[in-house]
C-alpha cells in the first residue's frame, strides 16, 4: 500500500518553504522564481490530490493549471523586459 | 508490499527530496542566479520522477477499464512532457530578463554590480 497523503503532507511543507521567498525575495526576479515553483507543485499535489479521492477529473485540472502556470511567466518576464505584451 | 509496490514508493520518495532540495536551495542560495540554479533542475526532475512512479502504479493495481488502464496514464505522461518543455523555457526567460535589467550578482569577492561597458 502506498501512502499518497504523506506525499502530499511532504509536498505542501515545500511549498510553504518557497513561500517565503514569494513573500519577502529582495527583487522581483526572486518573487517570480517562487511562484513558478509553487505551481509545479500544485501540478503534483493535484494528481495526487485525484489519487486520494479516487476521481480521474483532477488530472485535467493539473494539465490546465501547468498551462497557465507558464503563460504567466512567459507574460510577465515580456512585459518587464519589453514594456508592453502586445506589439 | 509487493515489489511494484515497494519500487513506487522508491522511485515518489526520491522525487519528493529531490523537490524538498530544491526549496531549500532556493531559501537559503543568496542570489536570484543561483536559486534559479537551485529550482530550474530540482522541480522539474521531482516532478517527473513522481508522476512516474503514479504511471507504474496506474498501470499495474488500475481497473480493467480503458479509461484507468491506459487515458489517465497518457494524461500524467502528457504533464511529464509538457513541463520537461516549458519549465526550462520558463527559467531561460527569467534568467534573461533578470541579466537584461542588471540584478546584482553574487560572487566570491563580493556583491557584483554591473558598470556600464559590461553588458550582456
């Protein structure tokens, strides 16, 4: 038998560390970092969150939320480099 | 415990440190390049290595049905592929934008701050 709520106990303990860093981080770039890790997290403890509750649906969820996690950063690191989105 | 059992839980355990190292890197390293070193790397090789071992127990202990035998592992093999390829693209974007605007840098004589020449 494996244990998918331990994992999900040890994943969110990491998430709350890199918290930090989206909270208090110096720069902006920092902020950015920690927030682009935290989603990748979420991917996973939403997978396993489908495991736990025994309902396929959630993998859709974690696909869709890992797309918008990196047209986020992609837009933001435009729009601080370039100063606009569009152009 | 059955070996399918005990290798899945190997292979989600070492995803799971591999992911807690990169959060402790990326509290503790005193740079933004360097804890995009940390992160870049350690979240995506975690990520994978778990939902790895999710397929190799979807495959062996899921249901008779189509839907658990063989859509939820392309699903979980679709998240793998598509964050090996957009997490690195990602951090490339990142790291530009931050040596574009001239975040200081650490090294080991000391806190590098960019002169006007040296650029790129």
């Amino acid at each position: 038998m494996v244990f998918f709520e331990v994992f999900i106990w040890i994943l969110l303990f990491t998430a709350f560390i890199a918290l930090y860093r989206a909270v208090f981080g110096p720069t902006t770039f920092d902020k950015i970092v920690a927030v682009n890790v935290i989603g990748t997290k979420t991917v996973v403890v939403l997978v396993l969150i489908g495991y736990v509750y025994s309902r396929p649906y959630f993998f859709d969820i974690a696909l869709l939320y890992a797309i918008l996690n990196f047209i986020a950063v992609i837009a933001i690191t435009k729009y601080i480099e370039r100063g606009r989105i569009c152009e | 415990m059955t070996p399918i059992d005990i290798a899945v839980t190997l292979t989600m355990a070492i995803g799971a440190v591999l992911m807690l190292t990169g959060s402790i890197g990326l509290l503790r390293f005193p740079d933004v390049f360097t804890r995009m070193h940390a992160t870049g790397k350690c979240d995506t090789l975690g990520e994978a290595l778990i939902l790895f071992g999710l397929i190799i127990f979807q495959v062996y202990h899921g249901h008779e049905l189509l839907l658990d035998r063989i859509i939820v592992p392309t699903k979980m093999l679709f998240i793998i592929i598509f964050l090996f390829i957009a997490n690195p693209v990602a951090g490339h974007a990142i790291m530009k934008v931050a040596l574009v605007v001239r975040t200081p840098m650490w090294t080991k004589k000391g806190w590098n701050i960019w002169s006007k020449e040296e650029h790129k």
